[in-house]
C-alpha cells in the first residue's frame, strides 16, 4: 500500500511499559517537540506533520493564528516595503512578532482571513509577472514564455507553492479549532460545543483532501470537470513480461512511478485518497490516545501489565486441566476443554474470562485503528508486546515475495484464508440487513479481529456489515484500502498465471520461486474492484445496513470530500448547491459554511477561472434586497 502522505500530529509511539506514549504530551512542565521545523518542509513549502496547537499559535510563520492588516489600496510602496522584509520568505505574511489570534465560541474569522490574503498575494505578484514577461515579450505564446523566461518559471512555482499553503493552512486552522472545541466537549461544552467539534474537524478534512489531492497536479483535483472522458487507469508495465522478477519488483515497476516521475491519473488519485484517508484515522487514533491519559472513562490500550495473552483465562484452563478424561493440554481444541461453551471455532471470546475479553477486545480496537489509520508496525509491535505475536505473525503474509527472499511466497493462498475466516467470523458480528445506528464504544473482540481481516483480504461486503467500522471515514477507508489491494492482486495474479504458462510449455516443475500453482483458478470467492473508478467505489457505502457509514456523506463537508473524490459534474453540483443554501444563511452557524464556500469559489476562480465561469451561483437572494452574490 502507498506510504502514507504523512504522520499525525501527536502520533503516539509506545515504549516498553505500554503505559505512556513515548513522544506524547507534557512531562515535568516541559512540552514534547514532537513536529517538524520549516526546514523540514517537503519540496511544496509542506510540512508533513500538523503542529501541536501550542507550537502553532507561538511558532507559526504561517498563515495560521497570525493577524496580518490589510494594505491601504493602491498602496504598492507599502506592498513593496513588505516584501523586502519577509526574510526572503515570499509569502508575504508577517511572523510571530504579530498579535495572535485566539478561537471562540463566535467563529475567529482572523487565520481564515490571513490564509486567504496571502494567497490572493501570491496570486497577484504572478499575474505582475506575466505581465511583465508580456509586456517584453509581446503577445507570443503563454507555454513558450514559460518555457524561455526564467523568471516567469519560478513565478509559476511560487503559485503552485502558494495553493498548496492556502489549502494546508485551511485545514491546520480547522483541525486545530476542532481540537480546541474537543476540549469544550471535555470540560461540559455540551451538544453545540461536539457539534463545532465535529463540524471544524470535517471542514478540516475536506481542506486536507484537497491538498493530498493537489499534490498530484490540478488535474487530479480537478478531475475531469470540463467534461472529458476519464482516463482508464493503466500499469507502467506489462506484468506478463516480467517472468525473472520477483513480484515485489513487479508490483514496483507496474504500480511505481516511470522513468518521468509519472502515474497514471486513477492510480495517483487513488493513492492520495488513501494516504489522505489514513492520516485522518491516524489523527482519530491520536486524539483517543491524548483522552485515554486524561481519565477517559473508554481506554484504548489495554492495562499496562498486559505481557501475557489471557492470563485469567488460562488460569482457568488449568483449574479444569484434570478431567474425568485425563490431563487436557492448553493447546487441545476448545471444545475439549470448555465442552460448549465455545460456540464457534472462531468466537474466541465465547470462552475467555471477561477481564480477558475486555482486554482483548481493547487490544483489537487499538490494532485495528492502527491498521486504518496505515501504521501496520505499530499495530504488530502492540499486539507483540501484550504477549501475542502469533498474531503479528497471521497478520503479515501479504507482504509479496522479493528477490531477497522476504515476503510471503504463498501469498495468494494466505489471503484466500484470511477472507474464509473473515466470512466465517461476519455470521457472529454483522449487523444484518437492517439499518441500525451503532452506539456502542466497545464491541467483542471477534468483531475487531473480524474487521482486521476484513482489511487484510479486501472483504468490503463483510467491513461494510461489521458495526466495529462506525464512521463514514471508517467506510471509506475500507472500500479505498480494498480497491488498491485488488489492483495489486490482478498485477500479481497476471504475472503468476504468466509464470505457471511458461512452467507447463517447459514441462519443468517450479522454475520461479514464489509461482503459486492452481492458486488463482478458483476466482468465485475473490473481490471484484472498480478500476481505480473511485466513484463507482463509493458507492458501496449505500449497502451498509449501519446508519453513519450510509448516511455520512449527508454532512456537508463529507459530501464534498465524496464530490471531489468522484470528480467530474459532481464537483460542479456541489458548488452550486451549497452556494445556494449558504448564501441565505440565518445564523451564526450557518455563516461559517457561508466563509467555506466563499473561500472554495475564490480558490477556483483564482487557479481555474474557465471552470469557474461555468458555475450558476446564486445572484440577489438577500431578503434585503441586496446584492448578496458570491
């Protein structure tokens, strides 16, 4: 899977007592630098990590928490002066020597503005520097200009490098007041204080999305707006003609980037949504791990003396070790020792002390979120350090073979096993057919082991109908985790099957290490994907019997996230709609969705302005009679 476009804020490490987070938090009155310095920011001006709301409002030299004043108009001399005093930072925004700006119960609207005006900024100075290339060069070519005039190239990265701050900046200051709306919540803030909450964290995910997104170009955010067909998702190479490879260098040089740095446009989009979606379950785990260290009443790890797997229950498995029928070993089948009180062979927590299967159950869960969130080596060093590696170990075989000799060479055959016994536990936890809400913060631990091999074998069917998935990003997650994994699994089987049809012309037996005969022959119990058609993809969340995976792209900023996800008229529809609905806002609430969808438009218009005349947004709603157009 794609290396997650980057780390969580407070993304937790354990150390060995598995009490505290190794990196997290306040210790003896000194806070943890846990964040990445500008220095470190990727080649886009990005840093992979968000900061700590503390390094933010007191470190920022961005956008965020800084108040920059608005220039006097026509007031160049000043605009000049300000630029010769940024330190050589060409983004125009003033440092920390500014005053900050703090978030209320009333909507701060002062980050918000500063990140639009330095984008605006930004925009203006390139638009100064077409000119002045024209006014040189005449009215030749704009792609010609680019390509002769130094000057108007690195104008045109400075651009670039200024959407991609406008976009992070807008997500950073809604994530932060999302966590600061969080701690309302925990200090009795009430409904209104969890709706801000919730309602600052998906704006912020929708900014992040459109940032993942941006990276890859703006066709990958724009995505076929203009009407165009999209693309069909296609490989670098032909897997069939690469028999001497290893499969791991197979998948690396069908999937990987070619020999310019490219991807196909479906395959890319595909990966940012899925690193994109991972971060925001990192993030989620992250902020339970902060919870869990001020008395949450729901801790997500198990007690830190957990080193040994069920030590209740094994206890009770020798108090009944001497039966009428002789000694029974503690590793005799289930049904030896506890007669039928184990219901099922793979219900393990039909016989486990139920200290045991709490604590399982939490073990899971944490696994689990690790697991979506794309932090697979924290998951198996947890679950190891609790005294299970056997799991770590079950849950590792989809690593393919290499030419070193690491990896699974029996891959396809693990995997079959994986959705068998993910099929078998979907008949204990899945909801059924009928939509239910999900209230419960913790279920059985079969139904988080259920829902770690619904991941593993890219079962979306049976995650979709697993109520452990009780978000609309949990839902997302498990249909773009299964659609990359598919991808990978056709690359596999077609070089494979292309291994096994040299092998029988040969008549030799074995000629490549890791070929897996007869073992993609029985295709009926396989997943079918969609492609890299992430609408087509999406849809599977309407099957769900669960309430807020079916219902979750009702929120306004899920939607848009689906909407820019799908591309094409449905980013079109969005704008519009919620352009419409916004505009006639009646209150306090109702006018920061208003700031959002301003904020969209202004981006649109100023980076795609064809895309943005096409737009029907509402003209004199006011009820004032006043021009209240975007």
């Amino acid at each position: 899977s794609p290396s997650p476009r980057r780390k969580s804020p407070s993304a937790s490490r354990y150390n060995d007592s598995l009490n505290t987070p190794a990196t997290f938090g306040v210790s003896d009155g000194q806070e943890t630098d846990n964040f990445m310095d500008e220095d470190d920011a990727d080649a886009t001006g990005r840093s992979p990590n968000l900061r700590s709301p503390e390094e933010k409002m007191i470190n920022s030299e961005g956008p965020v928490g800084v108040q920059t004043p608005l220039r006097a108009e026509n007031d160049d001399d000043a605009m000049e002066h300000e630029n010769d005093n940024d330190n050589d930072d060409d983004d125009g925004m003033n440092t920390a020597h500014n005053n900050i700006i703090f978030g209320d119960d009333s909507d701060s609207y002062g980050p918000y503005h500063n990140a639009l005006l330095t984008f605006l900024q930004s925009r203006e100075r390139l638009s100064k520097a077409y000119s002045a290339v024209r006014a040189e060069d005449g009215d030749g070519e704009d792609d010609v200009m680019q390509e002769e005039n130094e000057e108007l190239a690195e104008a045109n990265a400075a651009g670039e490098e200024a959407e991609m701050k406008f976009l992070s900046s807008l997500a950073e200051i809604c994530l932060l007041r999302g966590t600061q709306d969080g701690g309302k919540v925990g200090r009795g803030g009430g409904s209104a204080a969890a709706g801000l909450c919730e309602a600052s964290k998906n704006e912020g995910n929708f900014w992040d999305l459109m940032t993942a997104l941006r990276e890859g170009g703006t066709d990958s955010l724009f995505y076929c707006v203009d009407g165009e067909s999209p693309p069909d998702l296609s490989l670098n190479n032909d897997p069939a003609t690469m028999l001497a490879m290893s499969p791991a260098e197979v998948l690396e040089a069908c999937l990987g980037e070619d020999e310019d740095g490219n991807t196909s446009l479906p395959l890319q989009r595909l990966n940012a949504a899925l690193s994109w979606i991972e971060a925001c379950l990192g993030r989620n785990f992250d902020e339970k791990i902060a919870n869990e260290y001020k008395n949450s009443n729901d801790p997500i790890l198990p007690p830190p003396g957990r080193r040994t797997m069920w030590p209740a229950t094994v206890e009770a498995m020798k108090r009944k070790g001497q039966t009428s029928r002789g000694k029974i070993h503690l590793d005799a089948p289930l049904q030896h020792i506890f007669g039928d009180r184990s219901t099922s062979p793979v219900n393990v927590s039909s016989f486990l002390e139920s200290e045991d299967e709490a604590n399982d159950a939490r073990l899971l869960r944490a696994c689990f979120m690790l697991f979506q969130a794309g932090r697979i080596d924290e998951a198996l060093k947890l679950v190891s350090d609790c005294g299970q590696a056997w799991r770590a170990a079950s849950w590792i075989g989809g690593e393919p073979l290499s030419s070193d000799g690491s990896g699974n060479p029996t891959r396809s055959l693990w995997k079959k096993q994986c959705r068998e016994i993910s099929k078998q536990m979907a008949r204990v936890t899945q909801v059924g057919n009928s939509p239910q809400t999900n209230t419960r913060s913790l279920h059985s631990s079969i139904a988080y082991e259920a829902a770690i091999l619904c991941l593993l074998s890219d079962d979306v069917h049976n995650a979709l109908n697993n109520p452990v998935f009780q978000t609309w990003e949990s839902g997302v997650h498990a249909v773009l985790h299964a659609e990359r994994g598919i991808i990978v699994d056709e690359v596999l089987k077609a070089h494979n099957n292309t291994r096994i049809e040299a092998a029988e012309e040969s008549q030799t037996h074995f000629p490549y290490v890791g070929t897996e005969f007869d073992a993609f022959d029985n295709n009926e119990t396989a997943p079918e994907g969609c492609d890299g058609d992430l609408g087509a993809a999406l849809e599977q969340l309407d099957s769900s019997p669960l309430d807020e995976i079916r219902e979750g792209s009702g929120d306004p900023f899920r939607n848009g996230m689906s909407s820019f996800l799908v591309g094409q008229n449905a980013v079109q529809e969005y704008i519009e709609e919620c352009a419409a609905l916004s505009i006639a806002a009646q209150n306090e609430d109702e006018a920061c969705f208003l700031r959002f969808i301003a904020h969209l438009v202004i981006y649109i218009d100023s980076v795609l302005p064809d895309f943005s005349s096409q737009l029907s947004l509402p003209q004199d709603v006011g009820s004032d009679g006043n021009d209240d157009s975007l």
